[in-house]
C-alpha cells in the first residue's frame, strides 16, 4: 500500500483523476485505486507513507534508440557544441584522453548550431584526430562525419559512385569526397567500424537504463533492435537486470524474423520484454536534407530529398511482417514520405484486417491534405515534441514559410483522430518527458522563445500532452491493458515528482525533478540515492 | 513420491546403486533416494506407484545436432538405402509427393552400403528429379550430392577450383563437376538453398525434442548451435514448450558471442537451456574420406585428408573462446586432427588454467601414442558407439589393418583417465542410447556381427557405459551438479524402461523400450498414450 500521495492518473477517457492510495499485490499489479473519501484497508502487507509527494504514472517513450543511448554515453558527445572550432577541441580533447581506442567514434554534432553554412570536412577532422580513424555522427543519426584515416579504410574516393538514396558530399567544385556521408552513403564508413565487444554492449545497455530510470521513463518502444541489442536485452533479463520495460521494433525485417519467428514475440519477464514489430525507413531527416518532400527545399532548389526504397519494395516489407502479424512502424519525415507511408497503409488495409495498428514515425512534415488520412486506418502519429523546439529554425529553413502549416502538427493530427504517441528519439534528443511535456503545451524552447509559441495553434492542452506520453504511447505498443494509467489490474509503473504538473508553468514543467522511479511496484530508482553513486561513477570513468 | 520402482542410477564413483522410491521437490529436484530398508514418509503431497518397473536415469546424449534432427524427420530421408537405384525411387517418390517444394532436400545417404565404389552423380540424380534443384547431404554431413540445376544455381562448372578445405568431386578423367561436394565446397550449393521459415524451425524444433523423448533421451549437448536455432529454443521456452534440456555449443565463434555475449549464459527455463561454449571443426569425417590422418588413406594413396583450418587458427579460436570462459568443443575425426587438438589444449592450459573441460568429439582414430595425452589435461572424450557399429567396415577399408588399435577406443582412452562422454550425432545415428549402450558393451551391430566383437578389447562393461550416458556426458557439459544420476538435489530426470539393463544381453539391452520419460519430476513421455498419437500424425503428414 502507498498512501498519503497526491496522485494523477488519465482516466482512460481523456481526463485526469486524482487518488491517494494505491494497493499493489505481491505480482506488480496494481489491485485497488483510493480516490478522496475511500477509505483504504487497514491490515495490508506493507505500507509506504507518500508524504502528500505527487505520483504520476511512469512515462512511456514512443520512440528511442536504447543501445544508441547507452553508446552515446560511452562515447564523444558534441552535442550542444556552438561552433567547429570547439567541436575540434572537444574531439582533441577525448583522443588525447583515449589513446588506446582503435577507432575514434562519437556523435551528436550539428553544422546548423555551428553556423557553418556547410558540412564540416574531413580535412578539418584531421587536426583534431592526426591518423586515426574517425566517425561521428550528425546528430539525427542520417549523416556522418569522416576523417581522412575512415575515409580511406572504406576506400572512398573520387571515383566513388554515391550509393543508392544516399550522397557523399563532395569538395567544392570536384568529386574529391569533402567528409560527410548521407543516408545511403553512411554504411560505406559506418560497416568499417570495428563492431562492439560484447560486454561494451551489456554496459551500453546498463548505460541506457540508467538514463531511462533518471529521467522517469518506465517503457519505452525501441525502434531498431538489431539482433545483437535484443540478445542484450535477454542477457540483461537472464541476470534480473533488466528493469526498464522495452517493446522492441526489429531493425528490419530479417532482425524481425530472427527475433521473433512465426509472430510477434509474447510478453516476457514480467512484460518487461516484447518484440511487437518492425521499424521501417521510408526517407532521411529534415537537417541533413534528406527528408523526402513533396516539393523543392527552400534552401535547395531542385532538390526533393530521396525515399530509400520504392513504393513497391515499402509495401513488400510491410506486407511480409504483416502477414505473420507483426507491427509496422515506419520512419517518414517529409510530406512526401508521409503521403506514400499513408498510400502503402491505405493498400494494405484491404489485405491486412483487424486490429493493426500501423504507425508512423515522426510524421513530422505533413501535407495539411494528408492529416485527416491519419484518422482513416487508425493509424499512430508517434511524435517527439522535442524536436519541434530543437529544430524549428532549421525547419523553416528547409521547408520556407508556406509549408510549416502541417510541421509538428499535434493537435490537427490528434483531431483527424489518430491516436499521439510521444517520445524522445534518444540519443538524438535526452529521454526527458517533462521537458516534451513543456514544449507540446507551449510550442517553446527551453529559453521562451519565441514568445507566444511557434505555430501555437498546434499546442496541446496538458491532458493531451500527458497521454501522449502514457496512455497513447500504451496504445501504441499494444500495451494499454498493462501500462500507461494507474487503474486496478495495470502495472504498478510511477513515479514520485517534485511538483504538479497540472498546475506547473511550461517553464517549472520543464524543470520537473524524477524523486523516484518504481516499476512493478518495486523502487528502480531513487534521486536521494542514486544521484551520488551516479556522480561518483560518472568521476571514474 | 514415487515408490515401488526398481531404481537404478551410477553412484558417480564408478559403480551402480539400487533404490525403491524418490521423493520429488515442488521445484523438480529429488528430495531423497530411499534404498531397500528405508522407510519412506507416510505423508507426502501425492503419491506414484511405480509397479515394481525398472527405473533409470534419464540418459544425456552428448553429442546431437538437434535443429538436424528435426528437419531430418521433414525431409527426404535416404537413410537405409541398400543401392542407388533404392535411393533414386525414394527420391523420385518424394519429388513427386511435393511438388511445390522449391529445393528437393534431404540426406542420410551412404555411397559404401550402396556398394557402388564411387560417389553417385549430378545425372543420376536428375533422372528422379527433373530441373528442379536438389541437394542431399551424405550421412555424416560432410559431404552433399547436388543435381545439374543444383550446380547451376550455385554456378559450378569445370572452372570452379576446390575451395580451401574442400573438394569438388569431378568426372572420370576431366574437370567437369561430377555432382558430389566435400567438407569445404559444402557451401557452395548450401549456401543457395533457401533458408527455412521461422515456422519450420519451429516445427523441426519440436519433432525433434518428440525424438529424443521417445528414445528416453532428457538432455542433450547440441553441438553446432546457431542463432536462428537459440532463437527456436528460447521461443520455445518462453511458450512453456521446452521439455528436453539443451546445452548449446555454438556455431563458431561468432555465433558464441552472440548468443552468449561476454561468456556462457546461466542456466534458463529450470536448466533447461544453455549456452556453454563452442563447437569448432578442424577435419571431416571418415567415410568421405575428409578425416585428416597421419598418413595416407588405406584406400587412396597420397591422400590424407584435410585439415579445416591451419594450428595457428585453430590456436586463435579456442583462445577467442577460453580467453571468456567458453567450453571448446573440437570435432576431430582422423588421428592426425586429434593430435593437433591434443597439441593445441596442451599449449593453450598454460595460459587458460582451471576447470576448463576441453572436449574432443568423436575421438574417432587417435594414434595409440595420443591416447595417454587425452588424460593429461583432463580432456573429454566425447564419442558415438553408434557410429563403431556402422563404420567399422568402411574404417577398415580407409585405414587398413594397422590402425585400428586406436580406432573407437574406448576402453584405452577411458583408463587413460579421460572421462567418456557418449552420444549419437543424430541425425547420422538415432539418438538411442540402448542401442549405443549395447553396442558399448558388444561392440557388435543389430545382427551381433562380427562374432565376438570389433576390436573386442575396446569393449566397456555396463556400468562404464552407463556413465558415459549418463555421469559422464554430465560432466563434459559442466552439468554433474544438477544431471546425469538420481541423488538428493539432482534434478528428478528418469525414465521407466521395460527391463534391467544390467541382467540384459547386448541383443537384449538393444531392444529396451522406454515407457516413460519424465523431466524434472513431471511426465513429459508416455508411450502407452503418444505412441497412438504420433502414429496418426506420421500418417496424416
């Protein structure tokens, strides 16, 4: 029994109720919720005094790259780096310090921030890394930085075709490869890279769970598991370890069938594992220009971005993990991408019957015509608020002032019908669900700006925004029977926070502190405990 | 509690022991062995009586190829075959019972009971087969016969060379590829045949763990695992469908450190699964002539056959795996293998110290002067009597009359101090380990030739025999704590059999019949009821 709490809950229904006990059974199971004026059993087997704490339901996150979050911490972090020159500095810096890595590997850059007006070049990478060779991805994962060193191991030259839906960029006014590689042209450097150790990827795992825990993410769905992660996953489990509850989405279709054979997998562990579908990728991202528009980049004209396959190959692969059941979720930035993931949903409908649940990953550029076909099949916007802030500028950049009408559009979407399932794309943004809270509310960075909220007619209210990030992405894993609201027969997934988000500011929103983290009614984490232990590891490392 | 039995188990000291009832923990471990005087408790949660039947260990069958084994049991299944013309109509009967399939495959075919002094060929086979591809591997599978559309398909033609370890059998007197492919150039056609569906892995999965409950068989070490058959395994499981104990020795190095990761796994489903180390291949095998020996085959001067890999490589994988505390297991047929194994363990226990169980499977020729090298660093040898039986004619044929002191020697070996580990490679022999034990004690095939027994000093009596089926393939799986005898705080794993192997003849303990085959205190067998059952699946396929 956890009394004494200031507890919210959504209802299920679209609202929000409030209680003040909850009594969980001995399997994890929430069995009874005491609203105001019910009056809890006595005798219980234990009880824990809340303190009046506010108790919110673990949040769920629609979208992540779990072993990518792991690495992320194990390797160079140029995020957040404001110009090359100290990019350079920070990459000199860890070399230095890491003298006995074979490749130099790290991510998180991005030429925007650097006010670049270009792509950074391997020439530039030299200085900071001498001969070693270097990989750093951009920081939507769809591009990559080479040093000389990389691009020799790959054997890229001048006489290197650009692969199919993929660009080697080029130095200026020749065919000499500049440094950076796009989309199709990033597994020429990426497969050179020495694959990680087993037990680099068994502590990538510990890494990404202890971010997750941090920051209050109970679930999350893992778009992308590769054999190698969902092996990791089970080692983790085996040992007890695995805490965070992962609904797995194969990276592709062979990683889809390895894992899960004839179907989807069922739910393990204590429905702390399942494999529920595939993740598919129809184009690139906006920042790298390779989001596949409807119509030229404002800042490119005559360039559209690319699809990385055809409309025939997209529906073949939705169709072979459909037919043994499996969920499809599929990656589409631009208007283009969307219309024809809407297109190949629309086709396969007629095949595919039932409770399918199709999604879409990011949706994040939507032709205004196309958001009421959301609604049609029930198809699932999963959406990640961060990335509106983060990338407005570039956004309207990219697409000029006309087509921003259906860019991040929330709240259209949710009224077309379809159900909102928001997450973080971790590593790309930080797992950080009260700062998407913050934003999906307002429309605003972490600095205000801009006054008024950007395209603010796409904010949503705070019921809305928090189901997205519980019940709506429950939904959208096939988990709402278990997971998302605090109600009897769910998991007992909450956490403890230090103020009331219904009543909180986009700004003190945003500056929500995680005290607790409990998962199946046990606690995983605890600020008060953990955050020392973290520091000092962190201090070792 | 099951009590009135005849119980028979090795004590793990060498000897056997006779007990009347053994009372079985909630947990599926053996509570207590009640010897004759000893009164068990009255009350007890239920109660079996056992009727006075013969009761016995369940036995562990050491060596197996078990996704092998399944599909050998849904493919075209040439075993028996007495001439190839036998062999031709079988194969045109199935090509004609399927005529959907897209690749006629199968195996268990013998060129020596065919008494044709040659390999069959790609012709011979397209007269059953037509243009479709078919592929059918040799009995001890280390050799295939393709048809002409076969070769087609994996682009054959009298320009291919033999690959690196392997043979492309040609036509008299010329290049052309005759139709048959040895060790190495095994590859070349397998790897074009259409990988099997997860459901077919699925459905091979659970023939085979029918086989082996059938032949009383409640654990195996399955030599070769790969992913896709960890994944069979583990789906299994999680359904509650793992009933026969596995231990897996993985596909090579790369699948090891993807099943396993850093090192083995722990023992999952109530040890029912695990992945103790690797399986790796340094020759062929025997009847194909791909055994590397000392000196030249009896039967083809100036041949030897051929190593897989050179001694540095070998070197470099068993260390790869002992460096993380894998278990290496090394097939090594010819004398010449076995030495260099020998060699290799000899120089790798200097660094990799400690219970390490480095096993040899098969031991099948080994030089007498190697014989005592088995006991110095306590290696297992891990042998198939099976394979004496059938074998030994041809290996008189391939190793002429003065090398046969070492051939299937498990009697020298044994008093070596090597400890024996027995098991049946099925599918190149049943997984029956009555016929193995009878032929252990005999060494005499089902028609008690030759009269007196093979190289009858290699003989065991029944209680070595027993252990090796039992105790002994225990312990080359790290397994002697929980498996392989009926004590208190072992795994409550035994079979009823309709008679006392210890008062049986060879042509008697040949023919016991396994009633019951229970696991972990639970009936997982009964021939009284599946019997009926299997029949009237057999018919209906």
């Amino acid at each position: 029994m956890i009394e004494n709490v200031a507890g919210i809950t959504p209802d299920g229904k679209g609202g929000l109720e409030r209680f003040e006990a909850l009594l969980i059974g001995e399997d994890g199971r929430i069995r009874e919720v005491y609203h105001k004026g019910e009056k809890p059993p006595e005798r219980v087997a234990y009880k824990l005094d809340g303190k009046g704490r506010v108790l919110v339901p673990g949040m769920i996150d629609a979208h992540v790259h779990v072993m990518g979050t792991g690495f992320a911490r194990m390797t160079l972090d140029l995020s957040g780096t404001k110009s090359l020159d100290e990019a350079l500095a920070r990459i000199a810096a860890y070399a230095a310090a890491h003298p006995d890595v074979p490749w130099l590997l790290g991510g998180g850059w991005n030429q925007v921030d650097w006010g670049l007006g270009r792509m950074p070049t391997a020439a530039e990478l030299d200085q900071a890394t001498g001969g070693r060779p270097a990989w750093l991805t951009r920081v939507d994962g769809h591009a990559g930085w080479a040093n000389s060193a990389a691009l020799a191991a790959a054997g890229i030259s001048a006489a290197t075709a650009d692969p199919a839906g993929g660009q080697i960029v080029r130095r200026d006014g020749g065919k000499a490869p500049a440094g950076v590689l796009v989309d199709g042209a990033v597994p020429l450097v990426a497969g050179k890279v020495p694959p990680p150790r087993a037990s680099d990827l068994d502590t990538a795992f510990a890494e990404a769970q202890l971010v997750f825990l941090k920051n209050g993410v109970t679930a999350v769905a893992d778009m992308g598991t590769t054999i190698e992660a969902w092996q990791a996953f089970r080692r983790a489990a085996d040992l007890g370890n695995l805490r965070v509850r992962i609904v797995s989405y194969a990276a592709g279709v062979d990683d889809m069938a390895l894992i899960g054979g004839p179907g989807p997998s069922p739910w393990l562990y204590d429905d702390r594992l399942k494999l529920a579908g595939v993740k598919l990728y129809l184009d690139g991202a906006l920042g790298s220009s390779g989001a596949w528009l409807k119509s030229s980049y404002a800042d490119a004209p005559g360039t559209t971005g690319l699809p990385t396959m055809s409309d025939t190959k997209l529906g073949n692969l939705m169709s072979r993990a459909a037919i043994d059941r499996f969920q499809v979720a599929v990656h589409a930035i631009g208007d283009k991408a969307n219309a024809a993931v809407l297109s190949a949903i629309d086709e396969l409908s007629h095949t595919y019957t039932g409770d399918r649940r199709w999604r879409i990953e990011h949706a994040q550029i939507v032709d205004p015509a196309d958001i009421a076909r959301f609604g049609q099949h029930g198809v699932i916007a999963s959406m990640q608020p961060q990335h509106e802030a983060s990338d407005r500028i570039m956004a309207e950049a990219r697409l000029g002032p006309d087509r921003l009408a259906g860019a991040y559009a929330w709240k259209s979407l949710a009224a077309s019908g379809t159900t909102l399932a928001f997450g973080s794309d971790t590593p790309v943004e930080p797992p950080a669900p009260f700062v998407g809270l913050a934003v999906a509310i307002s429309r605003q960075g972490a600095d205000g700006q801009p006054a008024g909220g950007w395209q603010p007619q796409e904010r949503l209210t705070l019921p809305q925004a928090l189901a997205a990030y519980t019940t709506g992405a429950a939904y959208a894993m096939f988990a709402e029977d278990r997971l998302g609201r605090l109600a009897r027969g769910m998991r007992a997934d909450f956490l403890f926070v230090d103020r009331d988000p219904t009543t909180a500011t986009p700004e003190t929103l945003r500056q929500t502190r995680v005290l607790e983290t409990w998962i199946n009614g046990q606690k995983a984490w605890d600020a008060s405990k953990d955050a020392a232990k973290d520091e000092a590891k962190s201090a070792g490392r």
